[in-house]
C-alpha cells in the first residue's frame, strides 16, 4: 500500500498486527503499531491491542502481555482478559490466570459462564476456599445456573444434546463416544474429571466432561454420517479444556473436519490441531 500511495487506516492496521500475530513475528508487529501511532498518527483501539496480547500469549511470553495491558490506555475488555487467561492455563501461570478471571468477573458480573470458568479454575488448582468463595458469590448475584446445550443439523434435521441426558446413555451415540474415548486414551488422552462441577445445594455433581454436549453431538455427527462428511456443532457455552483436547484427538482417528461454533469462537478441528490455536478451551 505505501509503495503505491495508498494510506493505510485503523482497519488495515488490525489486519497487518493480526497476521504478525499468527505468524509469531513479534519485532515486526512492534515496529508496525510504532509505525502507526507515530508515522500516521493513528491512535490505537481494542482491537489493536488485542492482537499484539494475542501475539505475547501465542509466543508464551504471558507476563510481556500482561506488562502490555497494564501499560495501554484503553481499559481491558473482556476479549483481552480472555485471551490472558487461555494463554495462562497452557502455560501453568495459574496466579495470573486467577487475577485476570477476576478481572473479566469484575466486567461481567451477572454473566453465569464467566463465574463457571474462574470455578473451574479454582476447582482445577484445589483451592476450596476460593471455590467456596466464588459459589457464596454466585449465591448472592443470583447468577443463574450454565445451560451447555449442543445441536448438530443432519439431513435437515436438528438434533439436540444436553450433558449427560438419560435417553443418551444406553444409545447408539452412547456407544460411539464410549469408543471414541477407547481409542482416544490409546493416544494419551485422559478424561479431567476435575472439570465436573459440584451443587453444593443439591449435593450432586454435574455430568462429567465424558459426556458434554458437544461430544455428544460430535458422536452423533459421526455414527450418522458418511466417513467424507464434516461433522458441524453449535454449543451453547464455550468449551471446557476436556472437550477441546478431546476432539483434536477424534479429528486424527476419524480424519474428519469438526467443526463447533461455541459462544465465545468458531473451532475447526483437523488432523489433531484448531483453527483456534489450543485459546478456545478456557477451563
């Protein structure tokens, strides 16, 4: 653009940071949000700063993200909180990860998914007090309970599932992702129970992770499909750690495209990796 005279915007500025970010050229990317604020004078949005902590997270460099957003003019939102805290977990920076969460919980105070993943988090790390802590929470908000539904459309129907349900148990799709998870563990796989998530009012614990919504769904897509055929999900919710690690493996054993649409992204899963770049499983 500039070879021919063009003037770069804003826009073309989010596009130019945003493949620096995917493609990890970290030097680049500076020198491109230098460029812009001093050379053209433009003054940086959300979206710029999102790509450049996108682009700390992917490298691993966690606390240079967090040193970027403490130093931007702008106040965090929740996309960039959400960004910190998927780049914490993969990189064990559970501290950080627990004090973003309660950032993004400060932003979204009424918002059920937002106290679920902070849960999960704690729930993870066996910290009851802070467990206890969030719940008392959740209890006073009057947050209402997460809903995890997943719908898949074959042959112009839509089939709907929902964690755990009983009429799914002793079914065809039952067998399938009993299966799927067989031959998933033979790959080094294993279920993170500690995912499952305890009503302490009701003294029960939600379905585990073996059977959310969208393996539910996926199992479904792949009995009653041909072997070509891609498997498309809508979830509800976003999904947990479990189920993103889970379908990356059944991409490789079925060599099929998955495609899930959570609330938070769009993952599309082949031959063991996501278009997500393992940020999409928060919890």
């Amino acid at each position: 653009m500039r070879f021919v005279g063009v003037r770069p915007n804003k826009i073309t500025f989010v596009g130019v940071l945003s493949a620096c970010s995917q493609a990890g050229m970290i030097d680049q990317a500076l020198a491109y949000y230098d460029m812009m604020i001093n050379e053209y004078k433009i003054n940086p949005v959300m979206d710029h700063y999102a790509c450049l902590v996108d682009m700390f997270v992917r490298l691993g460099q966690i606390y240079e993200a967090f040193d970027f957003i403490k130093k931007s003019d702008l106040v965090p939102n929740e996309f960039i909180w959400s960004i910190l805290i998927a780049g914490c977990r993969s990189q064990g920076k559970l501290e950080l990860g627990f004090y973003a969460a309660e950032q993004l919980l400060e932003l979204k105070p009424k918002d059920s998914e937002t106290y679920f993943l902070l849960l999960n988090m704690y729930l993870s790390a066996g910290r009851w007090k802070d467990v206890s802590r969030v719940r008392k929470m959740m209890r006073d908000e009057k947050v209402d309970k997460i809903t995890d539904w997943s719908w898949i459309s074959i042959r112009n129907k839509v089939y709907t599932f929902k964690p755990g349900s009983k009429k799914n148990q002793a079914s065809e799709v039952a067998k399938t992702l009993e299966d799927l998870h067989d031959r998933a563990r033979h790959l080094g796989y294993q279920v993170e129970t500690n995912m499952a998530i305890v009503d302490e009012e009701k003294e029960e614990a939600t379905a585990l992770p073996a059977h959310h919504s969208e393996k539910l769904a996926v199992a479904f897509g792949l009995f009653n499909t041909s072997n070509e055929a891609q498997i498309r999900v809508i979830k509800s919710i976003s999904m947990c750690r479990d189920c993103h690690n889970f379908i990356k493996v059944v991409s490789i054993l079925t060599s099929r495209t998955i495609i899930i649409r959570d609330s938070k992204r769009l993952h599309k899963f082949f031959n063991g990796q996501c278009s997500c770049g393992d940020f999409g499983g928060l919890v």
